[in-house]
C-alpha cells in the first residue's frame, strides 16, 4: 500500500468517526425527549400518551370557554354599576366666598345615574338630585352641571 492511500484512508476514518460521535450525540438528545414524554406515563404507548394530552387539552379548553363566559356575564352586569364619579366645584355667586359648591356625577356604563349639586351661599347650603337617562336629565340643568356631565360620558 502507498502512502497516499493510507492517507486517505485515515481522513475517511476520522470523518466515519466524527459522524458516529454526532449520531450518538443525538441519539442522547432523543433518549432525553422520549423520557421526558413519557415520564408521567410509562409503560404506555404513543397513542396513549397522545390521547391523553388531547383529553387534558380538551378539558382545558372548556375550562377556558367557561372563564370566558363568567367574563362575559361580569362585564355585562357591570354595566349596570357607577363607572364613572366626576366632581367639579365652583362658586356661583360671584359677591360671595370661594368655590364651596359643588357638583358629583355618578354615571353607569350606559350614562345612567344621578348629578348631586350642592349651592352654598352665606344662609346655609342646598342639595340638589337630578336624574340622569342615556345622558340626558328631563331638568334643567346649569352651566357647570352640564360641563361635568359632558365629562362624565362613558364612550
């Protein structure tokens, strides 16, 4: 034999080689996914450890369609709470004290509720509740108690 068959002989030898350790290295690494797939299920086929991720997930997905539905039901009762609470005050009386009125409004997710207004002046203070529907109030309403309820609209 030559020298250059030798020669080539060895490189063919050192690439088999290299390709065995890489096989191997693989084989390792799919030993690991197989364990870890059938680590809660041993001594089970393919077809069981399938069926049983598929019935997990099936019981997942009512699970959520359940969660979503209770969401639904919240946020639909939840319209029927105050979403929104504004106060603004000010003085209507312009020859007397500081800004001790006041005006609340309290809306819920359909522009229901009520606008409270309170006038002070120097012979005491006067409460005032006027009701509110879809954003409209049947009473005639002030400058400021009409800014605050513009403000107060749930988009």
């Amino acid at each position: 034999m030559d020298i250059q068959s030798l020669e080539t002989q060895n490189i063919l030898l050192i690439i088999l080689s290299l390709l065995v350790f890489v096989l191997i290295i693989q084989n390792i690494f799919l030993r690991m996914k197989y364990k870890k797939i059938f680590r809660q299920n041993e001594g089970f086929s393919m077809e069981d450890v399938l069926s049983s991720h598929f019935s997990r997930t099936d019981s997942i997905e009512k699970e959520i369609k359940n969660i979503f539905d209770k969401i639904l039901k919240i946020e639909s009762h939840s319209k029927g709470l105050v979403q929104s609470a504004k106060i603004k005050r000010y003085n209507p009386f312009k020859d007397s004290g500081s800004d001790q009125s006041f005006t609340i409004s309290l809306l819920d997710g359909k522009n229901n509720g009520l606008l409270l207004t309170g006038l002070h002046s120097r012979e005491g203070i006067r409460i005032y509740a006027k009701p509110v529907e879809n954003g409209v109030s049947q009473h005639k309403l002030s400058e400021e108690e009409s800014e605050i309820l513009k403000e107060s609209f749930n988009k």
